[in-house]
C-alpha cells in the first residue's frame, strides 16, 4: 500500500483538536439503527422514516470520513486513517486500497478517460445510450453501483493496479470482507433476525448509497475540463443548514480546491477557494452557494448526457507533465498539462 507523502508542515497542519466534534454522526446513527432495529419508540410509518432518514444520512457522513482517510488526511497520524478507511470499507464491500488507487487516479487526472472512478462518465468508449442506463443504476443502487465502479480498477484486465504485493493486500482486503459478512448474515439467519436487520442496515444503506451518487454527480455530471477549480462543482455554503451539511462532510463540497490540493486539510478548503476567486474573478468558477442550487444545475446533464470531459464535448486531453500513483500536493503545478490548465496559481 502507498502512503501520502507529506511534508513536516504540511503534516502539523493535519493537526485539528476540534476535529472530534465532526463525528456527531456516530453516535447518531448507531443510535438510528438501534431505533430501527428494535422500532422504537413506536412501528409507525413516520418514525420509521424519521430514523431512516437520519440513519441514513449519517452512514453518508461516514462514506465522506472514509474519502478523508483515503488521503490519510483525517488525522495527522496515518495509521488512524489507515485502520479506520479499512473497517469502513468492510462494511460498505470496498477495500480501502482499492478506493485508495482509484481515488488517487481520479486526482491526477480528472474527468479524463484514465478517472477510473468517474467510469462510465468519463469513458469515450461508452455510448450515451449505456451512459443513460447507469446513471439510473448508479442514483437508485448507489451502493451496489459503487462497488462496481471502485472495483473496477482491481478486476479490470486492463487495470493499473500490477504491484503483486498490492494485489495480495486488496486480495486479502476483500476476502476479510466477504468472510465477515458471512459471519454477519449467518448470525442474522441463525437468531431470525431479518426484520431488524432489512430496517437497520439494508434500507438506510440503500438511501445512503442515493445520497453519495446525488453528490458525486453535483461535483462531476456534465464537466467537461481537466482543470479542477473549473472541472468540478464547488458547495461554498451561506445559509445554516448547508453549512452544517459540509462540515459533517469534512468540506467535501468544497470541492474544486480540493481537487486540486489533495494534501490539504479540509477546514482550509474555503479560504483557497477565496484567494482563487480573489487572484482570477474573471474566471467564472462553477460555485453555488447552496447545494440545492449544484443539484439544479447537475439535472439536465442526467438526462441529456450523463458524462464528463470528452463525453461532454471536451478535447481530448494531453500528455500530463508526469505520471503519479500518488496524492500531489498541486494537481495543476504537477501533474496537468498547460494545454489542458484554465487556473491560475495563489
């Protein structure tokens, strides 16, 4: 497995004592899931949505916290990143190093065909046609849609990923996988517990999963650059709610700086954003200021043309200034090419 290389300071910069009040979701949602499980307080319809929705949104919050420790940027000591990236891809059937390659492939070189995780998007060879199917598989079975998109860059025979000592590692990262949910589904059969189990976790999974695929097409669906700052819808949020939403998601939203500065700490993503804006306001940025407002302008792309890059009319992109197997810490300085770059520096 690779580790994200980092320099002294950007390092200490990693360091946040307040990053424990993110996780409020924790405990929320294994307080969701109990509620669910034993359907409490009452079995009606309402409170069965109410924690449904909570729970779900909640397991949401972690799939964000499982991209932070992709990076290895959760915490300013990796082996936490490292440890807790692999029990959460356990639990969702997504080894963490396969998310790890794929994530940092789809840095380096955003929106073009190489982005194995924007597959089928980001693919010329995929007609509009399939494209148009997926895009509904992916937003109504967004969680198994993800495994098999993630999965890909492993079980492709065409994939990247030809370390023998890191196949062995994703093998035996899916094998752990497989083998405890076995140990799970043979518990919930041996107690009778379906019911439970189908509230608890199958359903809030499967409303988590559309919630991730909503926010992976707000950031991508229908960009056609290779520059991230341009390539990539930005969430900076005004108003108290998306706010609150963002910070729950480590800053996720702020997306476009972020594709661009990988090694970053994400509570510093917004100020990027503004010495961007501040240095090129010329440059008209895709940034909203609500989230409802990205997803309003991502729906016509869902259904003309769910793509990016070449499938969204963009040219076909030029030879990079390197090849990388790991996070950089400016994607446009080292790794994009000056044909394919819009951005400026700060």
């Amino acid at each position: 497995m690779s580790h994200t290389e980092f320099t002294t300071r950007q390092q200490q910069a990693l360091h946040d004592p307040w990053q424990w009040t993110r996780f409020q979701f924790g405990p929320a949602g294994a307080i969701g899931i109990v509620a669910l499980w034993m359907q409490w307080p009452a079995p009606t319809l309402a409170w069965q949505a109410f924690w449904t929705i909570m729970t779900a949104y909640c397991m949401f919050c972690w799939t964000s916290c499982f991209h932070e420790t992709v990076h290895q940027t959760l915490t300013a000591n990796r082996n936490t990143s490292i440890w807790l990236g692999r029990f959460i891809g356990t639990s969702i059937l997504i080894p963490y190093s396969v998310y790890r390659e794929s994530h940092i492939r789809h840095h380096a070189y955003l929106n073009k065909p190489t982005d194995w995780e924007l597959w089928p998007y980001s693919d010329p060879k995929a007609g509009i046609g399939f494209r148009r199917l997926y895009v509904w598989f992916d937003l109504l079975l967004g969680t198994i849609a993800s495994i098999v998109s993630y999965g890909r860059i492993y079980w492709h025979r065409d994939s990247p990923i030809t370390d023998p000592q890191l196949r062995r590692t994703i093998a035996r990262e899916y094998a752990f996988a497989v083998f405890f949910w076995a140990v799970v589904v043979a518990a919930v059969a041996v107690t009778d517990s379906w019911g439970g189990f189908l509230r608890g976790w199958i359903i809030p999974t499967w409303v988590a999963g559309f919630f991730q695929s909503i926010r992976k097409f707000t950031e991508h669906l229908g960009m056609s650059s290779y520059d991230p700052l341009v390539g990539a819808r930005t969430v900076v949020g005004q108003n108290w709610f998306t706010r609150m939403c963002t910070y729950l998601n480590f800053d996720i939203f702020v997306h476009g700086p972020h594709h661009r500065h990988p090694l970053v700490p994400h509570r510093t993503l917004k100020q990027k954003m503004q010495e961007y804006v501040e240095k090129q306001p010329e440059l008209q940025y895709p940034m909203f200021r609500t989230y409802g407002g990205a997803i309003l302008d991502t729906i016509p792309y869902m259904f003309r043309n769910p793509g990016v890059g070449m499938n969204m009319g963009g040219v076909a992109p030029d030879k990079e200034k390197k090849k990388t197997e790991n996070f950089v810490a400016d994607v446009v300085e080292e790794v994009l090419s000056e044909e394919d770059r819009v951005s400026t520096t700060v």
